[in-house]
C-alpha cells in the first residue's frame, strides 16, 4: 500500500492470506458510500480504500468474516505491484486470453458491452420498475463485474484445466492447484476457504468457487474438479438468493444422489447440551458506525436443547435439529448440513462454524445483544413511554394543583416520551422508506434525527434529578412516584440502549 496504511491495531499484520481467505478481521461496512448509480461520482479504488478503513475487530486469522473491504483491497494491491490499473489487468490477464469478449469490471460498461446488459427490475405499485445500473465504484474489484454464462464458462474451463484453455494459459499448473487448495478452515472438519474460492460439500463432491450478491442481480459459480464439471448461476431479484444454492443443491440430488443415512442421537447428549445454549452472532457485522444499529433486526443463531438428546437451532429459514456425531460437531437431522463449535482457551464453547460458510464465522453474541436487551426491554420501554401520556390525559386536573418543581418533572417525563416515541417511529420510516439507498448516501433526515438521541440524553438527566426530588421531597402518591421512577428507567435504559447502537451523534464512518 502506497498512499495510506492499514491501522496496527493488533500486533499482527495483515496478509494477503488473510485478505484472501476474509480472515483479515476487519468488521462489515457500507452505509452512505457502498453502492451508487453515476460513474461521475465514484471514488477511485485508492481514494475509497483510504476513506472507508474500516475498524479492525479481530486478530487477523482468527474468525472467517467476509469482507468486501479486503477483496477491494486485494485489487489495488494488484493495482499497486503492476504498474497498471486493476481493470486493465484483468482484461489483459484473464479476458484477453480466454476470449471472455463480454466481460469487463468498468463502471459503466464499455459502449459495446452495454446494449447487452440485462436490466434489473423491483416490484413498485404492482409493476415492474426498472432500475438503473448498480456502481460499486471504489469497490470495484469487491463485485462490479458484469459478465455472460459463455464467457464464465471459458473461465470454469481453465481451472479445470489447471489454469490452461486452449493454447491460452493465465495460470501454472502448480499455481493453479494451490489457489484450488485449502487455505484456512475454522474447524478442519467442515469446508474451508481456498484461495478466494471457497469450499462447499454436497452428496460427498467438493466444490469450490464463489457465490456474490448485489440488490438487483445474485450469482454462483461452481468448479466440481473431479467431475470435470462448472455451474455458473445468474438471475435478478430483489427479494434473495436463496434460489442459487436450491439450484445446485437440486442439480446434485439428481445427478449425484446419495442416500439420507439416518442418525441415532448419542442417549447421553442431555446431560451436556447445555454447554452449547445461546445465542450467536456473525462476526461479519458493524461495530464502529450507525450501521451496527442494522443489527437490531437479525437476532443471529439460537442454539437450545431438544430434551430429546439433539440441539434445535434457529437462524435457518426455519429452526434445525442437529444430532452430535463426533466431538463439538453435529449433523442436521433430516439432513446433510453440518455444523461445529469451537471452545475457549478455558474450554468454554465460544463458536459457531456452518459447513459451506467458511467465511461467516459466528461467536456468542454479547449479552446486550440478546433478544432481551434489543427487542423486549425496548418495547417494554416504549410501552412505558406510552403511559406517561395515558396517565395526563386521565389526571390532568391534578396537574393545575400541582406546584411548579412538580409541574416541570411531568412536563419533562412528557417531553422524553415523545422524544423517544417520535424517534423511533423515525428510525423505522427512514430505513423502510430509503431501503437499498441508504447505502448510496445518508439521507438529510436521518442525519436530522439523529438530533432526537442527544436532547433525550439531556431530558434524561433531568428526569433522574426530577425523580430522586419525588423521593426526597414526597411528591405525589406512592403510586405516582413509583410510575415516575420506572419511566425514569426506561429513559435511562433508551440512552444507554442508543449510546450501544451507535445512534448517539453522526456516526457515519
């Protein structure tokens, strides 16, 4: 890296193994900068690498956790070591060679490559409405290539060949092997990730190769070297991927099918499932920046017992059982899918390890972010917030023969509630509002309400004063005084609950 360096956060640097295998422990970001739909406007790959560092959260190698941020990193350094830019090297290196004529990474397409561009569609008020061409722009090498199912194909074919198609040879033989083998595995028993390819097992056939998603378009390519076979999948939806991997997965059943063995759980499970209870949390997410508050909406994996010797564990499309077969790993039950935990230095178990997602490592999520914290005691809270109106609206005749300390105590409880109430119901508008574009720039009314949190901080402060006054001065009847406290709690709970999730201030990068 020439124009900025990485920060040394952690004692260990970074590699090109690590970027390679999304070991390089960096956490997950786009918000405001990710995605755009003018070229004009995109950052060059420097400039962007350099902008957007995210926050280093792990000892590199330690946990698999996918990062846009490392591959586009990877580019430049291609960039940086020969001379060229990464766009250029590409088509001179792997197009060119193989004849891949209708693939490129520039954005936009070159002049006679665009009228070929499938266009992408969202379901708006019934209908199709089209949308415009997706610019990853400084993350360029991270997604932006756009590409045909022919030209893929040639590309298939000469890592089945060993980096040779035709008389055409972007790789060695010997360099082709080694980015097809295993680089790092979270649990040796489960599929790892190869050199940017990752591994996936499916009726006993290794797989290698990579998936990749944007909003509009999701694609997976499959090299099965013993079969001598690639799949390259490509279509457009906004509503998931999950169609991808039904395809292959189905591909498979017919072509290779192997039999569902059935599994008889261990009659002693019970007496240690407890161990692997909780709740776990992907690795790839936001810490430093708003965009950790995205996390209120996925509660991760929750692993409990059966009482019938297996472990249910939700998180799936739909809640798994899983049978033990060997120490710390498990078997899906009506299934092939295995998963595998790792222990702590003291033994502990810690993490969770899905067979086909090496690079989605997860560990126990921290306590605040459990269900309790992010969801219950919130709406609890709320709730609370609610009552502070209810209960004027009933007793507001009192309010005239009240004196001015307590006047001021509930105008400020009121003031709070609707504070809180008011920005929640915000926060929700906006992102169900804004959606996919929340990641092309910040919204003027989302940087607007984040006014909201800081005046509740300060309203909050005063409602503790108002509330220790209540006590101390005999404000009110017990009950009163009571219910003013708790609202003081959930107020207090709410700062707190914000200050977590990054909504205190413009925490944009």
């Amino acid at each position: 890296l020439k124009t900025f360096q990485i920060p040394a956060t952690y004692a260990e640097p970074i590699t090109l193994k690590h970027i390679m295998t999304h070991t390089a422990g960096f956490e997950d970001g786009g918000l405001g900068y990710l995605l755009g739909y003018d070229p004009a406007k995109a950052p060059t790959l420097a400039n962007a690498l350099a902008d957007h560092i995210p926050a280093r959260v792990n000892k590199p190698g330690a946990y698999g956790s996918y990062s846009n941020y490392a591959t586009a990193l990877a580019g430049l350094i291609v960039q940086n070591v020969s001379g060229i830019p990464f766009n250029e090297y590409v088509e001179k290196n792997i197009y060119e060679p193989l004849g891949m004529t209708h693939s490129s990474f520039r954005e936009p397409l070159p002049g006679d490559l665009l009228g070929d561009m499938t266009v992408g569609y969202k379901r708006k008020a019934g209908i199709r409405d089209p949308q415009l061409f997706e610019v990853l722009g400084g993350f360029g090498p991270a997604g932006s290539m756009s590409s045909t199912a022919t030209d893929m194909a040639k590309f298939m074919m000469a890592h089945l060949n060993n980096g040779t198609l035709g008389e055409a040879q972007i790789l060695k033989p010997e360099t082709a092997k080694l980015m097809h083998s295993v680089l790092f595995q979270g649990d040796d028993r489960l599929g790892g990730m190869a050199y940017g390819f990752y591994e996936e097992y499916i009726n006993g056939h290794r797989l290698i190769g990579h998936g990749d998603d944007t909003f509009q378009f999701h694609t997976d390519m499959l090299i099965d070297a013993d079969e001598n076979l690639g799949i390259f999948v490509s279509y457009q939806t906004i509503t998931g991927a999950k169609g991808r991997s039904e395809f292959v997965r189905t591909f498979y059943d017919h072509y290779y099918p192997q039999p569902l063995n059935e599994i008889t759980p261990p009659s002693d499970f019970n007496e240690r499932a407890d161990r692997y209870a909780g709740t776990y949390a992907f690795w790839r997410r936001n810490f430093s920046t708003l965009e950790k508050a995205m996390g209120l909406t996925s509660n991760g994996f929750s692993v409990a017992p059966s009482g019938e010797n297996t472990l249910i564990v939700s998180g799936f499309e739909a809640p798994l059982q899983f049978v033990e077969i060997d120490d710390n790993l498990f078997q899906q039950v009506d299934g092939k899918l295995k998963i595998a935990f790792g222990e702590d230095a003291d033994g502990n178990v810690q993490d969770l390890y899905i067979d086909g997602l090496p690079f989605m490592a997860l560990s126990r999520a921290p306590a605040f972010e459990a269900p309790l914290f992010k969801m219950l005691l919130p709406l609890a809270s709320l709730i609370l917030f609610l009552t502070v109106w209810t209960g004027w609206f009933y007793r507001r005749k009192d309010y005239k023969t009240m004196s001015m300390p307590e006047r001021n105590a509930i105008r400020l409880s009121m003031t709070t509630a609707v504070l809180n109430i008011a920005f929640v119901i915000l926060l929700v508008g906006i992102l169900t509002t804004y959606q996919i574009e929340i990641y092309i720039g910040i919204p003027a009314i989302l940087k607007i309400s984040l006014i909201l949190p800081i005046i509740i901080i300060l309203t909050t402060i005063g409602m503790v004063y108002f509330a220790i006054t209540s006590w101390r001065e005999g404000y009110w009847r017990l009950g009163r005084r009571i219910h003013y406290t708790l609202v003081t709690a959930a107020a207090i709970f709410m700062a707190i609950f914000y200050n977590y999730w990054n909504m205190l201030g413009w925490q944009y990068h």
